[in-house]
C-alpha cells in the first residue's frame, strides 16, 4: 500500500493508494480536526481536539442513512429507490434507554 500527503496551507490530506483516507486541519482559534473518508471518498468520521466526534453512514447509491454525534443526536434517511427523483426524508432520533 502506497501512502502520501498533500498539504494546502493548514490542511493536510493523506492518500492510500491514491485514495484519499484521511484529512487533518487546524483552524486559527486552535482547533485541530480530523476526517476520515471511505473508499467513495464519502466523510464517514469527524473528530476533533474538544472531544466532538461525528459518524455517517452510507448506502450502495453514496446516499447518507444515518448520521450519530458525540452529543447524542442521531438522524436516519430515507428514501425510495424505485422513485426517479430519489426524494431522502430525514426524521430525528432522541436518545433512548430500555
């Protein structure tokens, strides 16, 4: 596997194989980020120095399903495939225990 970066300024994008992986960037008030993209080149994973974190998932059609934060929000997707214009509804989802 070959790794390599680019670098733009405060940003610095990682490669596998010619596919970008991750990204880190430091904004000016000191915040430092990271991203992670899957193969589709999709962000799949956000994290930064406060302890924030993010997570998406996506379908075979690239579409986002489901999106979950460090700070409990949670949100799914829905669509319909046999639709032409695929119209994605997005519905809240409140923390729960059982």
């Amino acid at each position: 596997m070959k790794i390599t970066k680019t670098i733009y300024g405060n940003y610095i994008i990682y490669f596998y194989d010619g596919v970008k992986k991750y990204e880190h960037f430091k904004e000016g008030r000191g915040l430092d980020c990271w991203k992670e993209y899957d193969t589709d080149g999709n962000e799949i994973h956000y994290k930064n120095n406060t302890g924030f974190e993010s997570w998406r998932e996506y379908d075979t059609h690239n579409k986002r399903i489901h999106y979950k934060n460090s700070l409990g929000d949670e949100t799914w997707s829905h669509y319909n495939l046999n639709s032409k214009n695929i119209e994605i509804k997005e519905e809240d989802i409140k923390p729960f225990s059982f």
